[in-house]
C-alpha cells in the first residue's frame, strides 16, 4: 500500500506544525540552558522566598503562548473540520481497497466451472460455517443443521405446527397447520426420509406452495428436497431461527454473489443423492 502524502493537505499541515513545533522547542531550550550556565540573572525578583531561593517575576514567553493557543485551535479544526470528514482515513481507504479487490473478484470469477465452485465453497464453509456446522457438516450432534440430509422429521414437525416466517420467499409466511395429527407426521417422515417411497395423501396441502416434487416451484418456496442456491442464498441474507437453535445472516458484505453460490455447491454435495 502506497499512501501518497502529497495529495493530503491535512497531513501536509500537521507534518509543517510539528517541525515548526521541533524546531521552537530546540530554539528555547536552547537559550535558556544558555541562561543557566552564564548565572546571570537579571529582572525583578518576586516577594517569595524560599530558604534563600527567590523567583524571577518572568512573563509568559510570547512563542509558548501563541504555541499552547494555536495547538488548540489546530485540534479543534482537525477534529471538526480536518478529519475525518473531508480528508484521507486508514478506513476509508482499506474500505475503498475491499470494494475495488471484491469488484475484481466477481469479475475474475463470473462464470466458475464446478470444480472451482467446490474449491472455493469447501474454503468458504470450513473458515464462515464449519465452526457451527462441524468441518464435516453433519451439524455437530444436532447444534446446527446437519447437511448430510434435508431436514428431521422433527424439524418439519416443527415447522408444519408453528409455521415460519424468516426467509422472505416470493410466496411470503408458512401458515401454522397446514396438517396435523398423524397426517403431518406422515409428511414429516416422508420429507426426513429424502422423499423416497409412496408420497402420502396429505402432502397435496403442501404441493400448492412448495411444488408436487417439495423442491419448492423454482425458488417460490423452499426446496425441501435438496438444498439448493436460493435456499442457502435466503438463509445467508437474512439468517434463521429453528428448532435447533440460531443461524446469523451473513448479509454484511463478508461474503460476495459468487461465494455464496460456492458453499451453496458445497453443501448441497454434502447431502446424498
Ligand atoms: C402457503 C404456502 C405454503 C404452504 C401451503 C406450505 N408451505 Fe412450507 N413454507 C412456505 C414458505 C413461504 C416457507 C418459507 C418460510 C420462511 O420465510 O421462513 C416455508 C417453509 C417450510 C419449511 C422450512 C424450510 C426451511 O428450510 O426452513 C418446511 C419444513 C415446510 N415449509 C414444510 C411444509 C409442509 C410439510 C407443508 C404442508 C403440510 C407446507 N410447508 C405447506 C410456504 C408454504
Ligand atoms: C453461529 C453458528 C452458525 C454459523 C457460523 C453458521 N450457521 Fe448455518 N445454521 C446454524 C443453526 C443453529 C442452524 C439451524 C437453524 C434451525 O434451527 O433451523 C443453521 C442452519 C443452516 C441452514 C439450513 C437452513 C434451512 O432452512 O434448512 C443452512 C443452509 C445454513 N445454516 C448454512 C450456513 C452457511 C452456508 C454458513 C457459513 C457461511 C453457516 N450456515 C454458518 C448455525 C450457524
């Protein structure tokens, strides 16, 4: 990093005040050591004495007064008015930095192959994901989600009884009810179950949001079936609060398009078939 002082006139200004400042220091230390080797004293002497030590009535020296003024105006006018509002800031710039560099990134990577997806996602997951999700993704003995598999049957239990309102899909809130008794346990089996075998009667409640194959209308409502890119994106941006506990969102900027598309990849070949 190049920090170029001769485009800030702030920094230019302190660097003039502290030489300025250097050099008076040298200058009037210098005559008054001066002074004390010579013992000389002139001027008037104050009433004090102490045990034969007198004080000289001495004015304030000019320099120091308009030195010990001016330093405050200096402060006051760098703080409100120098910095940091309208000049050069380490931030600003190392924001700056982060901007240019991500805007390079998603361009150097606009159209990924799978295999750099997989790369880059394992990356993404083991730093941003595995400390909650555990390095293989199996969700750390139920603390977070497991990726091996969809979702338990308690879970969608969960879901089904207290409905969930979190991820902003286009088809809005999951209403509470939609089944119960031992039709929704039928459906949650089904679901844990990765959608394998006769579909029961029941899921024709769910079908009209979340699709008759449950992967959820192209992104209308949740894929139940697999996770996909719009699930782990919508979870990313705006987290989730379940069963299991509390998911932050990761939508400050940590993470840029492309990235999250990688762990997207990543986890869904976490989960068989
Ligand atoms: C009116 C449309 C609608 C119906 C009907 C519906 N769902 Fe949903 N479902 C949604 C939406 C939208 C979400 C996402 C909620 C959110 O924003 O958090 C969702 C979320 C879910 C989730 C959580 C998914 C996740 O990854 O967090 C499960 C499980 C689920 N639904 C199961 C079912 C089941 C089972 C049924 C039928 C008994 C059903 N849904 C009926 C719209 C619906
Ligand atoms: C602080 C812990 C924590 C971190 C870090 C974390 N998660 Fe989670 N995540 C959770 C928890 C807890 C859940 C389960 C929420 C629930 O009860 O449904 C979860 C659930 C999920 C789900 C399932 C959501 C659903 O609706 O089925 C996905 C996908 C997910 N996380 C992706 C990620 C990704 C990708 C990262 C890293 C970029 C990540 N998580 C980082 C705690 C975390």
């Amino acid at each position: 990093m190049k920090v170029n002082l001769s485009s800030d006139t702030v920094n230019q200004l302190a660097l003039l005040g502290a030489a300025a400042i250097i050099i008076l220091t040298v200058y009037v230390a210098g005559k008054y050591i001066r002074q004390m080797k010579t013992a000389e004293s002139t001027g008037e002497l104050s009433e004090e004495n102490w045990d034969g030590i007198g004080e000289y009535k001495n004015p304030v020296p000019t320099g120091w007064i308009v030195s010990f003024l001016g330093t405050m105006i200096w402060g006051l006018w760098y703080w409100f008015i120098g910095y940091p509002l309208n000049a050069y800031s380490q931030i600003g710039e190392y924001n700056e930095e982060v901007k240019t560099y991500n805007a390079e990134f998603e361009k150097k990577w606009q159209n990924p192959d799978k295999e750099t997806l997989m790369a880059m996602g394992e990356g993404v997951f083991l730093v941003q994901c595995a400390p909650c999700h555990g390095l293989d993704g199996s969700g750390i003995d139920g603390k977070a989600q497991g990726f091996d598999k969809r979702m338990t049957a308690e879970q969608v239990l969960h879901v089904i009884d207290n409905g969930q309102d979190q991820l902003k899909y286009p088809m809005g809130a999951m209403p509470p009810g939609m089944a119960s008794g031992d039709d929704a346990k039928a459906i949650a089996k089904w679901i844990a179950g990765g959608m394998k075998g006769e579909k029961p009667a029941a899921f024709a409640a769910c079908a009209s949001c979340h699709g008759e194959d449950g992967t959820g209308m192209g992104g209308q409502a949740p894929n139940l079936r697999h996770y996909d890119e719009t699930l782990v994106t919508h979870v990313l941006n705006h987290g989730k609060k379940g069963m299991l506990g509390k998911m932050p969102a990761f939508n400050d900027g940590r993470l840029t398009e492309v990235q999250k598309k990688a762990v997207a990849t990543y986890i869904r070949s976490l989960q068989e078939d």
